[in-house]
C-alpha cells in the first residue's frame, strides 16, 4: 500500500506555537507564517506560561527561543518532554542566538528535533517547519495504520 503525500493544505492547518519573549522576533515569525497560510497559530513572549499554552493547545509543533528570562528554553524543552506520549511526535524547533556547540547538543538531548541560529534565512525556516510538520503528519498516519491492524499471532 503506497503513502499518501501530505497535501499542503494538511500541513498548514496544523496548529503551531512558537516561545520567544522578544516581540520583534515573534513579529517576524508571525509575518513568514501568515504569508505560507498557516491558519493557526499562537506566539507567546511569556515564558513562564509556556508549560500550560503547551498543555492546552496541544501544537502540532513548537517553535522556541532557548534565551529568555524567568525560564529559559533549556528548562521548557525538559518540561514539555515530562508531558509528552511516548507514541507521540511533536517536533520542537529551536530557533536561538546561542551559536554554541554546548547549546545545540543540550537542546537536541533534551528532545528538540531541529536547531536554528538566529539570524536565520526565512526560506530555511519555513522549509523546515513544513519538513517536521510532515513527518509528523507521516507518524500519525504510521500509529494510526498500527492500530487498525490485527496483532500478529491474530492473522
């Protein structure tokens, strides 16, 4: 049985969150998925109530900032994965100004599944938010097709 593409309509009505506490940043991100047709999306400047946004919207994908006051993207990255399904995927961009190889090893170990420098190229972005929105359209159809089927010694 061959795959269904995903269909960019699928992609853009998938729900993103994006985290950064600098409002021209939020601004810029709000301006490059308002102008792919992304039609539901959330930003947040909040840190501190990211952990509940995270919880109550359930995104689809999770674009964050990993240097922001009060909490920090390290300490979210750690609390969103308390909260995640193991037979989930929910891709979490990390979008920073941290050049370090110490923070994009530390992200990436603490469950992020991309890892942006700031300032990024738009294009890039917008690439890459489709590419984790799609295998994570893929996942659920792959869980989804898992479910359907008889267990093996049922056949």
């Amino acid at each position: 049985m061959m795959a269904q593409p995903v269909q960019r309509a699928e992609l853009l009505a998938r729900r993103i969150l994006a985290i950064d506490d600098e409002e021209a940043n939020v601004l810029l991100l709000a301006s490059l998925l308002e102008r792919e047709g992304y039609g539901d999306v959330h930003y947040l400047t909040d840190p501190v109530r990211a952990v509940e946004t995270f919880l109550t919207l359930q995104p689809d994908i999770v674009l964050l900032d990993l240097m922001m006051p009060g909490v920090d993207g390290f300490q979210l990255l750690e609390a969103f994965a308390r909260h995640a399904r193991e037979d989930e995927f929910r891709p979490i961009l990390v979008l920073t100004a941290d050049t370090t190889l110490q923070a994009r090893r530390r992200a990436l170990a603490l469950g992020a599944k991309d890892f942006v420098v700031k300032p990024f190229d738009i294009i890039e972005i917008s690439l890459r938010i489709a590419n984790l929105l799609e295998t994570r359209i893929l996942y659920e159809r792959l869980r989804q097709n898992a479910l359907q089927q008889p267990p093996a010694n049922q056949v």
